[in-house]
C-alpha cells in the first residue's frame, strides 16, 4: 500500500502541535495516551537539508535554489510511494 502525505500546514504558534498530538492519539494502538513529548507523528520538515541530501544522492551545497526547488516534488512523491502508512508532516512553510 502506497502512503499519502498529509500536509499539516499552519502559522506558528496557530495549536499545530495540538493536533500531532490528536492524530498520534487516533493513530496508536496503545492503551495509554500519547505524551506530548512522545509524539510519534513525523515532525520535521520532511525535506530539511539533511533529508534532501540524503533522498536525492546529492549535496545540496553544489545545487543552486531553483534546482533544489525542481527536485523537492519528486522526492516527496518518492516518500510517499515507499510509505507503508500515511505520513502526517508538520509544516510552516508556504
């Protein structure tokens, strides 16, 4: 099964963490609740410099932005074609 990426785009400060904090709830399947410090719900920017280097076999210091910007689409379709599950991705980006 092919995930989905599922954006959670908000301003900062807006209860974006709040609703991680719901959807890891809904999403587990333990009996004790999801401590906000344990959120299981990828957090980061899912195409961070580390991230990107590491999905596209490249080093972005060598790329300028509107390469780099190019790729971005093709290795989060990437992502999300090797996801098992739905991936929930904080983002503060527009």
């Amino acid at each position: 099964m092919e995930g989905r990426i599922v954006w959670l785009a908000s301003f900062l400060k807006s209860g974006n963490t709040w609703l991680r904090l719901l959807l890891a709830n809904l999403c587990s399947d333990e009996e004790c609740p999801v401590s906000i410090n344990a959120i299981t719900l990828q957090q980061d920017d899912i195409v961070n410099r580390f991230s990107f280097e590491e999905q596209a076999l490249l080093d972005s210091s060598l790329l300028l932005q509107h390469e780099i910007d190019e790729l971005i689409p093709a290795i989060v379709e990437g992502i999300a074609a090797r996801a098992s599950s739905d991936i929930y991705i904080k983002i503060h980006d527009a």
